[in-house]
C-alpha cells in the first residue's frame, strides 16, 4: 500500500550518482531497506544515504530528473519503481546518540525547501525511426529527409524529365531518367528518375552500438527511387541479418515460422534466426503490410521492421491486385539510449542527427524547397488523414496504420479520466476514432472533413482545460495542415502538469497520507499516482511509516518552503527518527508490441533541509537556492 511501500529492491548493476559517505561508525541503525532481488529501480537509481543538517546549517539532495524504461520483469500489469534517499540518523540526538528534541531545544526550526525539477525532453520513448522518402527521427527527436533525385518540379508539382537532369545523386552524378514504357505512374511503378546506374547503393548508417562488454550491432538502410527504404542490413557478433522490400512481399510468410523472406550472412546467423526474429503482424487481406520484430539479446538492441506497398482498394475497402513500389520502415529501440555509459562507442544519424548528405538535396527540404511549395497539391486519402493525425496525437510520427487503433486506445487511457468520458475508455476510443470512418475504403473529402472534426473535438476535450477547449479548437483548425493537432499536444499536456488553483496544495498539513489511487476501468486495478512518500522509522514497531505524501502536480507553488518546530508533537518525527524520502512511479507491463507510447519523463525532486533560522525566506530566495544546485 502507499503508506507501506513494497521493500526497495538490491542496488542495480545500472551506472548511479556516488552516494553521500556514510561516516562509521554508525551511532543510529539504517534499517533495511531491500529483501528483494529485482534489480530495477526508479531511474536505475540506487538508494542514497546523505547526513542530517548540523544546527545553522543545511543537507542537500537531488533525485535527478531521467527517462527511465526500467520495466521489472515479472512486472504484472501494473507495479510501482522507486528510488529513495535516507537521511542516515535523527536530525536531533543527545551526546549518547538517543533522539532527543530537548537536545535541540524545543524551538528549534527546521526548514525543508522542496521542488520537483522537470527533465529538458518532453517524451523519453528510447527509440529511432526512420521511414517514407526516408524521413528520419533520432532518439533527441532531431527530423531530417534526404529524397535521392527528387525530380517534382518547383512550378506544378509534377515529377519532369527536365527537372531530374538538374539533380545530382549520392555520388554527385546526375540522376537518370528512366525511359521505359514500364514506369508509367508514380503509384504503381516510383518514379522515373532514378540515381546514376555508375554511382551504387545508397545507404545511411542509422544506428551502430558498441557495449562496454565488446558486443556490437550496426543496423543500416539503403535507399531506392526518391530515397524509399529498399534493404536494412543489421550486423551482429554472429552476423548479418538483411531484409529487403521486394522479398518481404515476395516470400511473405505462411506462418509464424516461417521467415524465408529474411537472408543472413552466415550459418550462425542463420541458425539464430528464429531466435532474432519474430513476425508480428501479416494480415495482408486488410492491409499491405508486414511487420517483423528483430532482437539481438548480446546488445538487448531491438530493430522493428515494417514492409508496406501501394495496393488498389475494392469496393468494399478491401486490398486487391498486386502491391506496387514497396518500402521499409525501420525503428531501433535501445533501452540504454539515455544511459550512454552502457556504451563504448555510438554514431549514426539515431545519435549524431546527421544524414550523410551529398548530391542535390535543397531542391527537396531547402526554405522554398518543393516539400513546401507542393504540400497543397497532396490530396489526402481517408486512411493517410487518420494515419497523419493520429502521428500528432500520439507523437509518432513513423507510426504505420496497424498500430493507429492501439495508439488512440493508449492515448484514451492516459488522459480519458479528466475528460467528459470520465474514465470509459472505450466511449474516448469510438469518438476520437467513430467507427463508421474505421474501415479502409472511398471516402469523399466531406466525410474525411468529418472525421477530422470528431478528431480534433474529442482531442480538445482530453488535453485543454474546460475553458480552454474551444481555444484548442480554433488553434488547431487555423493551423498548417494537420500539424496543429502535434502543436496543441505539447501546449495544452504541458497545461495539465500545472497543479490546479482551485485544488493545490501549499501547507503542509494539508497533505495527504498517501498518494492518490485511481481505479483503471479496464482492469480494475488501483494506479497510485505519482509523487513522493515522506516516511519515518518507529523503532517501536521497527518499520518504516508514511507521514506525509506528495502527489506530483499538486502543489501550489514549485518550489515550497515548509518551516517546522521541535514542541509540535505532529513534527517532532521529523527530529527524532530517521527520515527518507521515496519517489514512486506506476509503470506497466512490459510489451514489444507498443507503439505510439508518450513515454513521458520521470520529474527530478529537489530537497534541502535546514536546522535553525534562515536569512533569506522569500519565495524568490527558495528559487534561487535550488536553482543554484
């Protein structure tokens, strides 16, 4: 329960800050804090022990702000990470080492400044992407696209001969127009101009990893016509493992086994297939698509693929007829990605933010280049309109269409509690998401208007406060295209972290004794809400009690002094027993088949504690001194 937290794992074999030296001996016992040996800890954290503030003076700690995936294993479908500091002996102790506030004398003030500190990114998901044309997204959510012989002409939009031989390819030579009969339509076939025969493959090195422990993996894709993904190539310690566009529609698999459509370089790496590999989605009767997970347990580096094609769509909506100019998209997780000491040597654009750019690319994504001057000429299917506003809500944007379902869903649970549906995730689903809009087919552009109207109501009500709805409204419509829908998502989700004035908290007194539970309608589990347990230890009981929680986004003021005296006998825990602090999050079960997540960053706490009079107790003194830090 919050008011008992589960025991503090074993320390993990994660890199942490030192902790404070704790001086020996020791006058007062540390209780213990860990019986377990799950190894993940909040932020990879290990408890730290600091010394209490000596009279006049003051103790200092921070639990930094950090993007954690640390998931436990045999996590449930909920459970709670911690991390905790311990101030190592009572802050009042007579000349025997007993707890005594008389020692102190009954007046004495101790003064806790506390703050939680926010991280400098918005979303920590660990992973890179990149897909389309290609338009490639790091780990820091650096964008960049590099369209090989981009031949749209600047005037009309329209792919020319005359504009092609103006462009220069990977190697600097002039891209080629190709004059056959067979490439006739841009859907069906890609387009005419295509780089120097003479010039060879194009490729970017997209992410190389090499860990301390002298493992390495090296993923990298080639490009085709106009920059599409052709081939990923992913080099391993037991080889190579490659994947190419053609053949994974080709060789699409009859079953769960069957991964004929990958090659590899060599016999071990052909032996490990079907360990490395897994098929996740092929379904090719609604979608032409086809997605594979690849996981290289010597890195713990994981690489999802996605092979998608143009198909004609029936009547009914369905796919029909053969897939046409078929591409990759390719997504690297490492869930080691913010704790870069797991690391000898990284690079690649997923780190460096760099594409290895050569020949003629300002035509494409230069100021007035044609991405800009031809954004118009795009007329949007229903199905590319659900998919590109789903990428701005969710802050995904290589999202592919089978995870559009599951991504609204996630998003519909996260914020659905404070919204008109109240918590029913499924009502929040089938209004952001209206089920007569679901299925693939011909739409006209009043009903894909529609759409995006139901959208972006539903979208407003789960992130704007209720005053602000119709604001959030009217700043997506006259927004750029769709991006408006991406714009309002950090606006209005960075409003939501702000403590509401009519319900915060500032004394602290008025503090709960637990952390918030909400109860998710889905599994009828109690999710405690994040935030900080302030606890002391009885040595009567010998355990660790709560005196005072600290829901995160709840107090008035960020940061907040709060002055306590020794003859109070509600405070005087403060003085005579140990104290910790225990910052606690929910995380949830761990599942290779996420997509979309926020993956938002778990806040730092700052805390000072100080024994006697202050010079400087103004709210703008607060604010400099842990600034300061």
């Amino acid at each position: 329960s919050p008011g008992s937290p589960e025991p503090t794992p074993n320390p993990s074999p994660y890199p942490t800050p030192n902790p404070t030296p704790v001086p020996s001996p020791v006058p007062f016992s540390i209780p213990p804090s860990s019986v377990e040996t799950d190894v993940c800890r909040l932020c990879y954290e290990n408890d730290t022990v600091i010394l209490p503030p000596e009279e006049e003076e003051c103790t200092y700690f921070e639990m930094k702000a950090c993007c954690s995936e640390c998931i436990p294993v045999d996590a449930t479908i909920q459970t709670n990470v911690y991390r905790n500091v311990t101030v190592e002996r009572p802050v009042c102790e007579d000349e025997e080492g007993q707890p005594s506030c008389d020692e102190c004398g009954k007046d004495t003030v101790l003064y806790m400044d506390f703050a939680f500190a926010d991280h400098n990114l918005t979303s920590c998901c660990p992973t890179c992407n990149c897909y389309g044309d290609p338009n490639c997204v790091s780990f820091d959510g650096t964008k960049d696209r590099w369209v090989l012989c981009d031949a749209r002409s600047g005037n009309n939009c329209r792919i020319q001969e005359s504009t092609c031989k103006d462009q220069l390819d990977h190697k600097n030579k002039p891209c080629v127009w190709n004059d056959s009969k067979d490439y006739i339509n841009v859907f069906y076939n890609g387009s005419r101009c295509i780089p120097n025969p003479a010039s060879g493959d194009a490729w970017i090195k997209m992410y190389y990893a090499e860990t301390t422990t002298d493992v390495a993996i090296d993923i990298d894709i080639e490009q085709g016509e106009r920059g599409i993904i052709d081939n990923v190539s992913i080099a391993t310690t037991v080889g190579t493992f490659s994947l190419n566009a053609v053949r994974c529609f080709k060789e699409a698999p009859k079953d769960e086994n069957d991964r004929s459509a990958w090659q590899t370089s060599t016999p071990e790496a052909a032996a490990k297939l079907s360990e490395y590999v897994t098929l996740k989605q092929c379904e090719l009767d609604l979608s032409a698509e086809i997605m594979w997970h690849f996981t290289d347990p010597k890195t713990n580096i994981s690489v999802a693929v996605t092979c998608s094609a143009h198909q004609d769509i029936d009547k009914n909506g369905k796919p029909v007829g053969p897939v046409y100019v078929e591409r990759l998209g390719v997504q690297v997780e490492d869930s080691n990605v913010y704790y870069f000491e797991q690391h000898k040597e990284i690079a690649g654009f997923c780190v460096d933010n760099e594409m290895p750019k050569n020949g003629t690319y300002d035509h494409t994504t230069g100021k007035g280049g044609v991405d800009d001057r031809c954004i118009d000429e795009l007329k949007a299917t229903m199905g590319q309109t659900q998919l590109n506003v789903t990428r701005q809500i969710c802050n995904d944007i290589s999202l592919q269409r089978s995870g559009l379902d599951k991504c609204l869903y996630e998003f519909c649970q996260q914020y659905s509690l404070n919204s008109k549906f109240n918590g029913d995730n499924q009502a929040c689903y089938d209004a952001i998401f209206p089920p007569d809009y679901r299925p693939l087919g011909n739409y006209n552009s009043r009903q894909v208007k529609s759409y995006v109207t139901a959208s972006r109501e539903t979208f407003c009500n789960l992130i704007a406060p209720a005053d602000m709805e119709d604001q959030c409204n009217t700043e997506i419509k006259e927004a750029d295209g769709l991006i408006g829908f991406g714009q309002a998502r950090v606006k209005y989700l960075t409003l939501l972290q702000l403590p509401d004035p009519d319900n915060c908290i500032e004394k602290w007194d008025d503090l709960p004794e637990e952390l918030p539970q909400v109860e998710d309608k889905e599994s009828g589990l109690l999710i405690t809400q994040t935030g900080v347990l302030v606890q002391y230890y009885d040595e009567d009981d010998l355990e660790w009690k709560t005196l005072k929680a600290i829901p995160q986004n709840s107090l008035c003021k960020n940061p907040v002094r709060w002055k306590f005296t020794c003859d109070k006998s509600k405070y005087r825990p403060l003085f005579e027993n140990q104290i910790r602090f225990i910052q606690q999050k929910p995380v949830f079960q761990r599942d290779d088949d996420r997509v979309g997540l926020l993956c938002p960053p778990t806040k730092g706490v700052k805390v000072k504690l100080q024994l006697g009079e202050m010079e400087d107790t103004t709210y703008e003194g607060i604010l400099k001194e842990l600034a300061g830090r």
